[in-house]
C-alpha cells in the first residue's frame, strides 16, 4: 500500500546539543499515522529514591510487539517521570 500522505519527521526535527532530535509527541504522532490499530502501554515498575523505572509495551497488530524500558532520576531531570515513561 502505498501512502501519498506519509509522515515526514524530519519536518519536526529540532536541534538539542546540535544533534537533530525527533520530541516523543511527534514520535507518537508518527506511530499514529502509520499504526493507528497500534497499542502503546506503560507501566511504572518501580519509583524510590528520586528514580523512576518503566516498561513500555507496544503492539502492532498483525505486525507483532516489543517491550522496551527507560530510567531517570530526579538527579537528570526535574520532571524525571515524564522523561523516563
């Protein structure tokens, strides 16, 4: 199938420490246009001492599923949830 109306993300690149960057609401944005039967489930694993620990699950019917993880502490970021989900 071909889509005339692909998602181009390097329209929404920006530069962070000179390196192009793609922000995770166009990552998603993205997902959605060429996923949109797609799940995305996140959960917090664990949250002491500042660090905050998830698991992101995502499903792509017909297509298959992973799982991935991130981290960060109150140390890297003040709102280090919402940079580890």
């Amino acid at each position: 199938m071909t889509d005339t109306t692909a998602f181009d993300p390097k329209k929404y690149l920006t530069r962070v420490n000179g390196a192009e960057y793609l922000e995770v609401k166009w990552r998603l944005v993205w997902f959605r246009h060429d996923n949109p039967n797609g799940r995305i489930h996140t959960e917090l694993v664990t949250h002491e001492d500042n660090v905050a620990v998830f698991r992101a699950y995502v499903e792509i019917p017909e297509h298959g599923s992973a799982t991935g993880w991130g981290s960060e502490s109150a140390g890297d970021f003040r709102d280090y949830l919402e940079k580890a989900e």
